[in-house]
C-alpha cells in the first residue's frame, strides 16, 4: 500500500479483510502507528490473527469511517 490515505470509496471496494498497513492508510495513520494501536489494543476495529498475520475486518472498518471518530488514533 502507498503512503497516501484511502478514501471511503476506496476502502468500500477492498476485500472482506485487509492487511494491517491498507487499514492504517484508510485511518490516515502510519503502519508503525497501527501496530502499535493494535499491540496496546487501541485499535478501533477488530483485528483477527490469520496464522501468524493480522488482518482487519473491512466492514468493521467502513463503519467507523462512515460514523467518523477515526482521529483515536491520531494522538
């Protein structure tokens, strides 16, 4: 995934569950970012652990950006 932010538009057109950096690039937050939310459990939408990789439901996340408050993890 590239450094630039997914529009909602975007992310409505992505697969049932995403790869961690592709979900950071939808919140507007940095992969490192991202991992260390999910790490500390801040995350604002379920992340599931497929084997050894984490994977974040893309329906989970296509609410919270259509309810907005995605900013949590912007601090």
């Amino acid at each position: 995934m590239t450094g630039r932010r997914l529009t909602l538009a975007e992310v409505r057109k992505l697969p049932a569950a995403i790869d961690v950096p592709t979900a950071a690039a939808a919140l507007g937050v940095s992969r490192s970012t991202a991992y260390e939310a999910i790490r500390i459990g801040t995350f604002p939408v379920p992340v599931i652990t497929v084997m050894s990789k984490k994977v974040v439901v893309t329906a989970a996340l296509i609410a919270l950006l259509e309810g907005g408050g995605n900013d949590a993890l912007a601090s």
